[in-house]
C-alpha cells in the first residue's frame, strides 16, 4: 500500500498514492506545512539556512522568510541564528523546534494509519 508523506509521487507513476499535506494556519499565515518541515530538517542536518536552503533548491531570502513566519507563529523561535564571520553563520533548531517536528510526523503518521482502510478501499476502485 502506497502512501506518501510529501510530495513523492509524480504525475504518470503507476502505482496510485495517498499524499498528506497537513497545513497548520496561525492568524492567516501558513505556521508549519510540508515546505517548511522539510526546511527545518534540512537547517537541522545542515547546520544552517543558506545550506539548507540551497540542499532544497530554494533561494535564502525565501527560506530566512520562511523561518521568520515560523518562529512568529510560535511561543518560542523554532530556529535560532548565530552570525558568522569569514566562514558564515550557523543556524540550529531549538527545543521547540525539535519537537514541532517530531509531532507534526507524528500527526503524519496518525493520519496514515487512520486512513488505510478507506484508502485501501478507494484504491480498488481506481483504474488498473
């Protein structure tokens, strides 16, 4: 059975794929969604924004805008900045951060766990 936790799947692939993209809106903003846990993973396993935002593709304007709407949406920052010098900064996640992505995994993998009925259901009726 087939599900995906992110954006995998492409258009074409053949086996059929059940996406979650669980989106957390905090006074009109998008606070955490897809995009931005695989943001702070990346900034966790890289050490800093510009690393991260380059291991994704993306620009550092985009990804330091991304992290500034997290760290509002929270009671506490989720990242945390120290400027470098010749060699750059470095950026880590904090406590919260941590565990802001071990429960929205968590909720993932509820949310799969809680579908595979209906979606093994759904599936039979979907073309071959």
């Amino acid at each position: 059975m087939a599900f995906s936790k992110h954006t995998g799947a492409k258009p074409g692939d053949s086996e059929p794929v059940l996406q979650f993209r669980l989106r957390v809106l905090h006074q009109g903003e998008i606070a955490l969604g897809p995009g931005k846990v695989e943001l702070l993973t990346a900034i966790r396993t890289q050490g800093s924004i510009s690393k991260g935002a380059k291991s994704l593709g993306m620009s550092y304007m985009r990804a330091w805008t991304l992290v500034k709407v997290m760290n509002r949406a929270f009671r506490e920052p989720l990242v945390v900045v120290e400027r470098g010098g010749i060699k750059g900064g470095t950026a880590r996640l904090t406590p919260l951060g941590d565990r802001v992505l071990e429960i929205y995994t968590g909720l993932i993998e509820q949310s799969r766990l809680a579908s595979e009925p209906g979606w093994r259901e759904l599936r039979e009726l979907l073309k071959k």
